[in-house]
C-alpha cells in the first residue's frame, strides 16, 4: 500500500474506522449490521472522487494492523467492510450515486485508472485476510449465504442467481471470496435487465424507478439499480418467518441452514417487549414498534440515496385495522413519522460527520426527515382525506395531528377510478401545502405513489370468471364438485381447457374462449393501469403522474408498463429475469412501451391487441365499465369490490399475527 500506510486518518476516516470496529458508541442498540451498513454507506458516498483512493488505503491499513491481533468476530467485521466495498465497486449503479456521478462532480469524477486500483487495492486486503484467517472468512460468507437465502422464503434474484451461477461454473459462490465477488459482479453488468433499467432512466430513456418490495434485501438491490422499497404487514412478519427459514422454497437442508443463526427479528421482538413492560404499553403498540424497526432496517439501506438525490422512500404500512379511521390514521402518522425521523438523524449525523461540504448542503434538506411513504388502503373516503392531508402536512379537522408535510403510498388501488382518485388527493395536498406556506414541495423526482396492485386484481376477475362458469352447469354436472375455483390460476388449466368443458359452457348458452380470456384477465390491470397515466396527462393535466406498479405475478407486468414511474418487484419476480434473459428475451429497444398500443386519451388503439382485450373483459365481467370509467366508481364502493376485500383481509390477518407475537414476546418477558 506504499505511503498511505504512513497516513494518519482524517475525522472522517475515523467515523468509519470505529464502525466497523465496533466502537461508535451512537450504534448501541442498533441491530447488528446495522453498523457496517454505515460504515460501507460512509465510504462509497461521502468521500469525494478526488480523496476516494486515499481514504480506502488508510482505512484498509488502519484496519489491516488490527486485524493481526484481532478475534474472529472483528476480523469478520472487517471481512464485512472491505467485502461490501469490493462488491460495490462491481456495480455500475452504486458508482453513479457519487463516485462516477458527472452530475455531482462534473469532470472530476473518479477515472477508470483509480476505480481500476480502487477494486484491486480492496479485493487483495479482502483476499489477503482470508489466507491469513479462514475461519473468519468462512464465517462471513456463510452468513452472507444466509442473508441471501432466506428472503421471500428463497425465492428472490440473489440466491436464485448463485444457484445458477454455481451450475454454470462448477464453482460455489460462497466458498471464497475471489468466487462470491466474481459470481455478483456478473449480476451487476450494464446488460442485465435492472441495471439497464436503472441506466435508461439515468440517460433519460424512460421514467421508470425499479423498486424493491421486500424490506430485508434494500441494501442488496441498492446494487442493481433499486431507487425505493416497500413493507406491508404480510412483509414484516413474512420476514421475521424468512430468518427461521420456514417454507423456504430450497427444502429441508436450506431451512436447517437458515436456522443454525440466530434470528436478529426475535432480539428486535425482546428490546421491544422489555421497552413495553417498562412503559406500560398494549399490545398493539409494540406490533407498531416492530414494524418500524423493519422499516428503518429497510430505510438505512437506501439511506444514502436519499440524502443525496432525494429518492430511495421505503413504504410504511399504517395500521389495516384503522384502514377506515381517518382521526386514527392521521395522529398515527404524525407520531410515527417524528419517530422514524429522530432514528434515521443517528445515520445522517454518522454519515456526514467530516464529509465535504458539497455532501452536507446536498443532505441539508433532508437530514432527520425519513425516506419513507405511509402507506395507506384506499377503502373510501377516510383513504383519501388522509393521503391529502399526509401532503399537505395539514388535516384541518386534527389540526394539531401533523407536524409537517409527509409522502404516501396509496395501496389497496387498482383501477381507474382509485388510482385518479388518489393521484388527485396527492396533487391537492401538494398545493394545499405551497398556498398555505408559500413554499415549493421537496418532491425531487420520488416523492408520494399511488399503486397499482396488478396480480391481486387480475386474480379477483378470474376467480369471478371462474366462479360464474360453474354456477352455468347444471346441478348434477359432476365437474361443479371436481373443480376448486380458488385453485383455478390460469383459465388455460386443463380442468377447463378441455372440449368437455368448453362443450358443457355452450350447453350453457355462454361463449368461452379460455386462451383469449386468459389473455386478456392477465392483462386487465396492465391495460388499466395504461389507461390511468395516459388520463392523469391527458384529462387532468398533470406533467407526472405517481403510479407505482406492484403485486405482480407475470414477468410481462414489467415490460408491458415501462415508462410508469415506479415499478416495485418482490424477490420472485426479480428471479424471474434470470430465465428470460438466458432465453435472449430481456432484450429492450423500447423503455416506454407504456403507450403501445395506446391513444394519448388512455384509449386502446383500434384494432390493437389491447382493444382485443378491452372488448373481451367488457363481455365477461359486468363491472369492468365501472372500474375504465375515472367515474365508474364512488368511494364509498371500493371497500366492497371483489379485489379490495381478499388483500385487506390478508393484511388484517398478518396484523393480528403481529399483535399475537408481540403478546407473546412481553409474557416471555415475564409479564402478563
């Protein structure tokens, strides 16, 4: 490392040196990781181009001297460091945040020659430290593959793209280090679909934001281009379930190796029940608790990118049994938000501690204000009201609720006349907020989302499809007790697609095509969705709109919509790519396939593929005219529609399971 062995660190050398030794005392209490979050956060984007070599070799020497004295747990923490950083290195997207960012740093940024000495200089201290203590080593990337195996059950891009690596290579990407830094860095590539997402939105190719919705793996998506994330009630404790390795997809052998750590959720479940018995709080209070360590755990790994660039919001779920409640909601809301915000200003001070003043003005705005949504269920009028005031940082009838101006997450909508009214109650609250204070939103290009719940819609109108076919049998045909309409996830299932049955339905009087019904169910929210943001442009006038895809079941739910602002992927869909760009098929020469088949008034194009589907959809489902309409429907009707109902249903269960477990962790503590 020549003459920066000899370099003395500077303050803010030091923040980072004493994180990842352990010895920042403002991390007490933080879950573990939390720490070298920081630390590798710190390094990557707080230290300008022009000092980025020299602060790495000083901190890499300075760490390299304990390292040869040091236990296995600190020498696994450096393992932990220098590991994150090689891999960042790797990645394209974490360069552009800052170190390779022309717009921060115009000509200055970090060039090819240093990035080059910059990747050495980090992969041989990470090489060198696993020849001196393989112990260490081993045990990091053992716990790695744990991080990266429990996820949505194991079904998420990560682990699906080692398993894949490992058969194409021979090579196990958790056995050294040299093999887990190649076999990521091939993920990371400009070619792969998220990364390219990620750059053609950058070049100006499309509006499209990839997020991540799953709270556990932020950090990690962070590296291939994810610009924001989401929770849920069924995520938070789904995750805490994922770190016990319970249902994982890779079976038994994968479920013993998951728990053979310790779960960090059931230590999160123990701080939070000793801190209720203390206070005296219910029940319901610590499940709150809970779910806002898993949304700062989310918060931190995109932390960075909203200080710098004002993206990188994680969803945050309010209460689904207050879903109704707008008093509730919104005093809930407040309370929340000055919480989350008191906890994220530890990472800003942390962050920016010794940082260059370019950093420290670009974070200015937003330091200890939290990078998240609340995400609200649009259930009637109550939804509404709250996400307008959310906005406007005000509710006149709880003027005392909301200390100031907050960004949502409407969830719960799927079709026109829910997503124009929510889009509409954002747009409000924002003008609300610049009448009442003169001042112009901090929205930068994130800021509050409407959703689109895409595969839970497109599953309500096919159970209903389904439900209705059998009803048309007469009551003796044996196929009305052979066939579970629940079970039914394709109308192309072969109980259906058959000549007995098709026969059976013209018996029946009704026409059934399953191919083309099925082709146009699985795209009903697609072409909604179209229809929404080509109306909010058209009719209503807005320059940009804020729907946010999710809830996908198909690949296509994807590329079908690209040029919709925001896009959120669980972990399975994300896997999804792996096959389809070894078949050749994630090729994209079109980011804005959003207007295909498309007019300017939200209308298909006649003659198009998706007037076929808009006509079939209006035939087999009455109240599709209802949900095309931006008028079809009133508020007051969204609670008691087929596709609201299942997911609230879902939400509130997991609420409950929530509540349930926190009950359990204060007994375990010793009151009851």
């Amino acid at each position: 490392m020549g003459n920066c062995e000899s370099l003395k660190p500077t303050p803010a050398d030091q923040v980072v040196l004493d994180l990842v030794l352990g010895r920042d005392q403002r991390t007490a209490g933080m879950m573990p990781g939390w720490d070298l979050e920081l630390a590798r956060q710190k390094t990557l984007f707080f230290v300008s181009p022009e000092d980025f070599l020299r602060h790495l070799k000083t901190v890499i020497s300075s760490l390299d001297r304990e390292f040869q004295s040091a236990g296995i747990e600190l020498r696994e923490r450096c393992l932990a460091y220098v590991v994150g950083i090689a891999d960042s290195l790797n990645s394209v997207v974490e360069l552009s945040h800052n170190l390779r960012s022309s717009q921060l740093h115009g000509q200055g940024c970090l060039s090819d020659a240093d990035l080059d000495e910059a990747k050495a200089e980090a992969k041989e201290a990470a090489l060198r430290w696993e020849n001196m203590a393989k112990d260490a080593a081993r045990a990091f990337l053992l716990k790695t593959k744990r991080d990266d195996l429990a996820p949505n059950k194991g079904d998420n891009l990560f682990y699906g793209w080692a398993v894949d690596w490992q058969a194409r290579t021979g090579k196990d990407p958790y056995g050294t280090i040299e093999d887990f830094l190649s076999c990521f860095a091939e993920l990371y590539a400009p070619s792969m679909y998220y990364t390219a997402l990620f750059l053609a939105r950058e070049a100006g190719k499309t509006d499209t934001q990839f997020f991540n919705d799953y709270g556990l793996q932020a950090a990690r998506c962070r590296k291939i281009g994810s610009l924001g994330g989401t929770t849920n009630p069924v995520i938070a404790v789904s995750g805490e379930d994922d770190m016990d390795g319970i249902k994982n997809i890779w079976g038994e052998e994968a479920t013993a190796f998951i728990k053979g750590f310790p779960n960090p959720w059931k230590e999160v479940r123990r701080i939070i029940a000793r801190e209720q018995v203390k206070l005296g709080m219910p029940d319901d209070w610590a499940a709150t608790k809970f779910t806002e360590w898993v949304v700062v755990d989310a918060m931190l790994g995109l932390r960075s990118v909203f200080l710098l660039r004002g993206l990188g919001r994680v969803a945050f779920q309010l209460r689904p049994d207050w879903h109704d409640d707008e008093e509730k909601l919104t005093y809930a809301g407040g309370e929340i938000y000055e919480t989350l915000g008191k906890r994220v200003k530890v990472f800003d001070d942390i962050l920016l501690q010794g940082a260059e003043s370019l950093y420290v003005s670009l974070a200015a705005p937003r330091i200890g204000k939290a990078n998240n949504h609340f995400k609200i269920a649009c259930t009637g009028r109550a939804a509404l009201n709250v996400v307008r005031a959310f906005n406007a940082g005000y509710h006149p009838g709880y003027p005392d609720a909301l200390k100031e101006r907050m960004f949502t997450n409407m969830t719960l909508s799927y079709e026109v006349p829910q997503m124009v009214a929510a889009s509409l109650a954002t747009e409000e609250g924002i003008r609300d907020y610049e009448k009442r204070t003169g001042q112009k939103v901090d929205d930068g290009i994130g800021g509050s989302v409407v959703t689109s719940m895409i595969g839970r819609f497109n599953d309500a109108v096919r159970l209903y499809r389904v439900t209705k076919l059998l009803e048309a049998l007469p009551a003796t045909n044996p196929l009305k007790e052979k066939i579970n309409p629940g079970e039914i996830k394709s109308l192309t299932d072969p109980k259906l697609n058959n000549p007995e049955f098709i026969d059976a339905m013209r018996k029946a009087g009704i026409d059934f095509d399953p191919v083309g019904e099925e082709d146009a169910i699985d795209h009903a929210a697609t072409l909604l969705t179209k229809r929404t943001v080509l109306l909010l442009k058209s009719r209503y006038g807005l320059k940009r709109t804020r729907i946010l895809t999710a809830s996908k079941r198909k690949f296509h739910q994807n590329t079908d919509l690209l040029g919709v602002p925001f896009s959120t992927d669980f972990g399975n869909i994300q896997r999804m790519s792996i096959d389809l760009w070894k078949k050749g098929e994630l090729n994209i020469t079109n980011w804005n396939t959003l207007l295909e088949g498309m007019n300017p008034d939200g209308t298909p194009a006649a003659d198009s593929v998706w007037a076929k589907r808009e006509e079939i959809l209006r035939r087999i489902w009455p109240d599709w005219s209802k949900v095309y309409d931006p008028d079809g429907l009133k508020p007051e009707d969204y609670a008691n529609m087929i596709y609201v109902q299942p997911t609230l249903k879902q939400f509130l269960g997991f609420w409950s399971e929530n509540v349930a477990r926190a009950q359990k962790a204060r007994e375990q503590e010793g009151w009851r």
